[in-house]
C-alpha cells in the first residue's frame, strides 16, 4: 500500500490575489515537481499522485477562481498565469529551475510556462494535453457537458456523465466517480468561465518546436475528451519528447498511479 503524505496548505497574497497552495515536502536532490491541475480542479484532486511520487517534493495551487484561491475581477491569458506562477515560486523560495507537469487544461499552462521560462522549467511531463485551439477535438456530445462546471456540483450528474467524458476506468468501475466526486471542491462560476476563456484562440503549435525541455508526453487511449492523435501531435512537434501511452482515459494519471507516479519518478530523475 502507497504511504499517503501529508500536504502543507498555505494560503499566498501575490498581485492582488489570494492563491491557495499545496505543497508535499520531498527528500531527494531534484527540483520540485510544479503541476498544473486540469480545468475546474482543486489541488487535492492530484494526492493519489503525489503520493505515488514517493520522495519527489510536490508544488500545486489552485488557479485564480478555482478552489480555494480568490477569483480576480478580469479574464486571464494562459501568459498571464503562467508569469504569476514564476512570481509564486519566487516568493516560496523556488529560486531555482523546477520539473512541470500540466495534465489537461493544465497541460496548456505548462507548454505556455516552458516557452516563456525555458531555464526556469528544467522537465516537462504533459499529461492528456494537447497544443490548443488547432487540435483534433472530441466528439461534440463530450465537450459540451464540458462547457458547464455542473459535474463538480452535482454529485448524482457526475455519476451520469462521467464514463462517457472520461473514459477508460471510469466506464467499468463506478466507484471510482464516487471517490472522485469526494474530493471536489467546485468552482466559483466565474472562475470556470475564466479559465474557458483563457483556452480561445490559444494554440502551442507555432512554437512547440522551440522547447528544448527533455519532455513526456502521456496520454489514454480511450480520452474521449482530448483524443490521443493530439499527444502524437505534441511529440512529434516537440524535439526531445517521447510519448508514452497508458490503457486508460483521461483521468489516468488518478486511476493507475501505481504505473504513473513510478514512470514519471522515474523520468525526473534522469540527468
């Protein structure tokens, strides 16, 4: 059995917001492992994860209007956050590179943040992810359940809808909704918007090919959110990225920590 670790919440002022953080102090040499959550979700929804890390310390916190962070008055760009986080890590006392993980809408952030801080983010691991508005989508009956933020308040919709917007375990196993539905923590409807907003007319594709960040690229085959075409899309784009595909959905990186966090452990350590 995983030994679950205990995460430090601390809430941060940083440029007129409130962001809410959390952090799993690690023991090894490597630089802290930075993750972008995917839309809507609040940082303890990647525990499972963190604690499938073992030794890798851990840095999360719930962007502007999801969560426990504050939501600003205006609209962001994924420029915007991603600015904010290099400010964040600053006043934690990351003075140094950190390894980053973006998985979903998350994955955007990272690509975003990797491009503008290329010696701030040493490791990218893109996880269920794809390089924006010119992907390959799913199919329309997935993504517009998605356009609302209803899964994260209603319990009993979740439970309704979620095999079919994510796919792999959650189809065979409705526990697994139950448990997720748990750690929800539902946005505020301004923020979900928010972050919709952020996505229009965002696209990674015009430079992913100058990130030079050794890269993972992770990926379900059964996503019926973000097909996986898009993660061949970002490896082939990519220079030093390789593609790694897990028999699961979107959710993956909760549903198989057992073969996730060990991979992914195992790639930040490399040198």
């Amino acid at each position: 059995m995983k030994s679950v670790r205990t995460m430090d919440i601390q809430t941060v002022a940083l440029d007129g917001q409130l962001l809410r953080v959390g952090i799993w102090r690690g023991s090894n040499a490597s630089p802290p492992l930075l993750i972008f959550n995917g839309i809507g979700a609040n940082l303890e929804l990647v525990q499972p994860f963190a604690d499938a890390l073992g030794d890798v310390e851990v840095v999360i916190f719930d962007v502007p209007g999801v969560g426990g962070s504050s939501t600003p008055l205006a609209p962001y760009r994924f420029s915007t956050l991603a600015v904010l986080t290099d400010k964040l890590l600053a006043k934690l006392g990351y003075a140094g590179p950190v390894d980053v993980l973006g998985v979903s809408w998350g994955g955007a952030l990272a690509q975003q943040f990797a491009y503008l801080y290329p010696y701030r983010c040493r490791r990218l691991v893109l996880a269920a992810t794809s390089p924006g508005v010119i992907m390959v989508p799913g199919r329309l009956s997935v993504l517009s359940k998605l356009i609302g933020a209803r899964r994260y308040r209603d319990p009993d919709y979740l439970r309704e809808i979620g095999a079919e917007i994510y796919g792999g375990a959650y189809r065979r196993d409705p526990e697994l909704l139950a448990e997720h539905g748990r750690h929800i923590q539902a946005p505020g409807g301004r923020g979900y918007v928010y972050q919709l907003l952020a996505t229009c007319g965002w696209s990674s594709l015009l430079w992913l090919g100058s990130l030079r960040q050794p890269t993972l690229v992770m990926h379900g085959d059964d996503d019926p959110i973000v097909p996986l075409v898009n993660a061949k899309i970002l490896a082939r784009c990519i220079r030093r990225a390789r593609l790694h595909v897990i028999e699961d959905g979107h959710l993956f990186l909760i549903t198989r920590t057992s073969e996730v966090g060990p991979l992914v452990r195992d790639f930040l350590m490399q040198q």
